[in-house]
C-alpha cells in the first residue's frame, strides 16, 4: 500500500487479493521500515527501482548489519541506482526509483538465492528483460526451482540453463491469476522433530508431493535416523524411531538445520551438518547460534 499497490486482505477466508498496478504507484513520504525481514528487502529493492522517485528501505539493528551487497551491485550492472547510506554493504538503502533497463548481471551464487528470485520477479519491469549468469555454486537451489514455477503461473516465461544461466525475456506483461499458497515446509519441521524424538506419528500437510520447497526433505533424513514416512494426497505422516546420527548435506535447505541439530541431540552417535554456509547471513548467524545455544544445554558441538 506504501508504493501505490492496493491489497485486501479477508480474514474469514484468508486469501489476500492485489490490485497489480505494473509497479509502484507512488513514493511514501518515510522510510519503509522491514524490521528484520530479509526477505522482504531483499525482494522489495530491485521493485522500488521501478518507483516514480526516491525510495529509502531500512530495518532494525539486525536488518542495519545483513550484508545485500551483492544484490546492490547486481542492479547497478543492469541500470539501478541503489545506494547503502552508510557505506557497508548493509541496509539503509537509498534508491533512486526511474526504472531499471535491465540486461545482463552477474553475481554470486553462493550467498542467497533470494538475490536472483527477487531480480527475476522483477525483470518483467526491466525494459530488456535480464539474463542472470552465476558465479560458483548456486545455493538453494529449489527455491529458484519455485520462483520460476510461480512466474510461469503467471504468465512470465523464463529460462534454466543447469542453474548456471537464468534468464527473463523482455516485453512480457504479468497475468492475474489466483494462487494457492501450500503450506510452509519449513514450520512443518518442528511437528516432523516431534514425532521423530518422541517416537510419535504426526501428519502435516498441505504439502504436495511435487513441492517445490527444499526443507520438505528433511523428512528424507529423518528417514535416514530411522523413522518411517508416507505422502498421502497433500499429507505428510511420519512416525518417530529409535535415531542414530548421520552426515547431512543441507545444501538445499539450510533453513531446517537448525531444526536437525535439536533431533541430533536424541540420536546414537554424532551427526555432521554441512553445506549451509549461507546461514551464517539470515538475521542472524544461525551456525554461531546453534553452537552457542546447544552448548549451554550440555551437548558436544563444533563449529
């Protein structure tokens, strides 16, 4: 609403309706505060490139020391005007609005997927489109996987080339749709960490079996620890078993780990965690957190 774009949100049926608008409307008079929202930041800096002024985004002290550096530099490549107020690569952002012309933008890929998903949602906006080329190893990848699904529904075609190449035609419009949000795998894991320590059998859903969320597999490790699991329709079940540890590559979903750690501490033997260097930049660093927290309740954890 602060850009010009209506939203209605209904409580009895919990549905959310936007009144698309082809980009921000208007310029808000104060900062638009996000809190410690990175995700909202993230996605919300190349949208207000395409503002009829100046638009500043700013956060919390948290929010004040998150890196978005890379994704600063990656508009300016392809025409944004983004500037970090106080010189560190951190938010507040202080962007100039006019339209972003688009093109090719490099960047790397092993800090945040949310960089490219926000460049690629937005590159309708973009005059001449925008072709992504990533440096290294793209991280998470299934959320690009979802961020390309979610543009073709509506109506925006893009392309994959081995998650090495991305790229967004340009003189394409953006279709209304209606979209049915499934449910977040990630909340999910909490239930599945339940059932997995406590022996119990829980059932969580909707989450289809062709999701395209990462932390949906984390019941594929849990399985490996030694509980058992079924997809029924949307429905997840799984019931808990005597564990043991493992060695986990949380490449693709680096937001459950920490959830894996808590079920380590029940398990036989160690578990190694590895490939979520990224999370180290979520609000805050998630892998220092988990050593520290774990520790004070006894359990052996290195870093």
């Amino acid at each position: 609403n602060d850009l010009g774009i209506p939203t209605r949100f209904d409580k009895v049926s919990h549905t959310i309706e936007v009144e698309g608008k082809g980009g921000p409307q208007r310029v808000p008079e104060q900062p638009i505060d996000c809190g410690n929202a990175g995700t909202a930041i993230r996605f919300l800096t190349p949208f207000c490139c395409a503002a009829p002024g100046k638009v500043v985004l700013t956060g919390n002290t948290r929010m004040r020391e998150r890196p978005i550096r890379d994704l600063i530099e990656g508009l300016r490549q392809i025409g944004g005007t983004v500037h970090d107020t106080k010189g560190t690569g951190c938010p507040p952002l202080e962007i100039e609005g006019g339209g972003i012309k688009g093109g090719v933008c490099r960047l790397e890929g092993s800090r945040s997927s949310q960089y490219f998903s926000a460049l690629l949602m937005n590159a309708p906006l973009m005059e001449q489109g925008v072709t992504l080329e990533v440096e290294g190893d793209l991280v998470s990848k299934p959320y690009i996987d979802m961020t390309l699904d979610i543009m073709a529904r509506f109506g925006i075609e893009a392309s994959n080339e081995n998650y090495q190449r991305l790229a967004v035609p340009p003189g394409q419009q953006v279709k209304p749709t209606e979209y049915e949000v499934e449910g977040d795998a990630s909340g999910a894991s909490y239930f599945l960490a339940a059932a997995a320590v406590s022996g119990k059998t829980v059932s969580v859903g909707p989450l289809p079996h062709d999701t395209r969320q990462g932390d949906r597999d984390l019941v594929l490790l849990l399985e490996q620890m030694g509980c058992s699991w079924k997809q029924t329709g949307s429905q997840i079940e799984l019931t808990g078993a005597p564990l043991h540890g493992i060695t986990a590559d949380m490449h693709g979903m680096s937001d459950v780990a920490q959830t894996l750690a808590i079920v380590a501490l029940f398990a036989e033997g160690p578990t190694t965690i590895h490939n979520i260097a990224n999370a180290r930049i979520k609000e805050t660093d998630r892998i220092a957190a988990m050593a520290t927290e774990l520790s004070k309740i006894g359990a052996e954890v290195e870093e």
